[in-house]
C-alpha cells in the first residue's frame, strides 16, 4: 500500500507538468509583417510577348513621330527635275530662281495674308501634344510591362491603355488635318509645264509617310495591350 501511495506520488499530476521534449512554442506575433508577394519586382520576365512587343511599337511610333514634326519634308514641288519648295510642320523652304539658294522661314513668308492659317496652327498644336503625351506613355508602358501582376496592376493598365490610344489618336489628326487644309497645287503654283521634265507643283513627302507609320505602329502597339489582357486574367 504504501509502494503504491510513493508510486502515484512520484508520477506527474496529468495536464500540469510538460516534459522539455514535448514543448512547442508558437509563432511570435509582431507588428511588423512583410509580405515577400506585396513586394513591388520590376522585371522584363514580369511581361508577355504581347506586351513586349507592344513596347517595341511604341518606341518606333516615337522615333517616327520625333523626325516627321522636326524635319520641314512633309510636303515638297518639283520644277524641271528639281525640288522647288517644301514644306513641313515648322519651316517652308523654297529655291530661289537667280542664285539657286534656298530661303526657309514660317508659312506666311510669302503668302498675301499675314499670320498662319488656323489648320497649320492646328497642326502644330496637336504636333506637341503629341510630343509631351509620347514621353509619359513610353514610361507607363515600360512600367505596365515590366510590373508584377497583382490587384496594383489594374490601375497602371488602364493609364496605359487610355495614353497608348492618344499616342495614336494624335498622328492620325495631324495628317487629316493637314492632307485637308493644303491649299496643294495652289501653295506653290509653277508658271508653266515643260514637256521635257516630269514636273508636279504638289506632293506628298517622307515625312507625311514617317507621320502614317507612327499612327500605324501605335494603333498596333494599341491592339497588342487588348489583346494580351484578353487572353490574360488581370
């Protein structure tokens, strides 16, 4: 009996006492909690096919568009094999019969009311809007294909989508515009026609072409973003 009462004595009291082996601590709890998955990780790898490509039609849109608004070759005359003027966003140049010298300056240089015509300052206009939008839109594009695709990407896409239609839309006024205001054959008229050359008082220059390919390569770079956000689910 009394084996018995040293026996139960020795042994531990269930559910008060734990052995070392059996102590599991828990987690501490702290204040800080940093999410390796909220982290913002700039990639290339972090983009589709369809959004690196669409970037790729972006930055051509924009070298395009730079040369056709700063070089004065959107519009040109030929007299006796010759270019006599042309013309572009900023600058009208023309040849001058006696010395064969080239004077450029504004549209209004030799035109008989003074000030620039309402669709030539139209032009201009939307030529720099389109200009100070491209520079915001490359980098957002960068951005919006370089950016982790989590509930933050919603936000950056739409931006995009809204800057990369601008970037588009602007060229595309431009040419409408001007290939509508041109006064083309009335501009600079050649006094007569000689049979021995192939001569055309009006036509359409590199820079007007370079102007369509921008509007082209943006509208392109457009479709790609739909299409990789309708195969994907942001």
């Amino acid at each position: 009996m009394a084996s018995s009462v040293v026996s139960g004595a020795s042994e531990n009291p269930r559910g008060y006492s734990i052995e070392p082996s059996e102590v599991r601590r828990k987690p501490q709890v702290t204040s800080y909690n940093f999410d390796e998955e909220t982290k913002i990780s700039y990639s290339c790898g972090n983009g589709t096919l369809f959004l690196k490509l669409s970037s790729v039609m972006m930055v051509l849109s924009f070298l395009l568009q730079v040369i056709a608004i700063g070089a004065p070759y959107w519009a040109a005359g030929w007299r006796r094999s010759k270019m006599s003027w042309h013309e572009g966003v900023w600058m009208t140049c023309y040849r001058t019969e006696l010395d064969n010298k080239w004077i450029c300056g504004a549209y209004d240089y030799s035109n008989s009311r003074p000030g620039v015509p309402m669709w030539y300052a139209a032009v201009q206009a939307m030529g720099l809007m389109s200009i100070v939008v491209f520079l915001p839109a490359l980098i957002i594009n960068f951005c919006f294909t370089m950016h982790p695709k989590d509930a933050r990407f919603r936000g950056m896409m739409w931006f995009n989508f809204a800057l990369t239609f601008v970037t588009g839309l602007l060229p595309l006024c431009m040419v409408i515009v001007f290939g509508a205001g041109h006064p083309k054959r009335d501009r600079f008229p050649i006094p007569y026609m000689d049979q021995y050359y192939d001569d055309d008082p009006f036509e359409i220059h590199f820079c007007f072409v370079f102007e369509i390919f921008a509007v082209i390569a943006s509208a392109a770079a457009f479709a790609l973003e739909i299409i990789d956000f309708r195969r994907s689910d942001y």
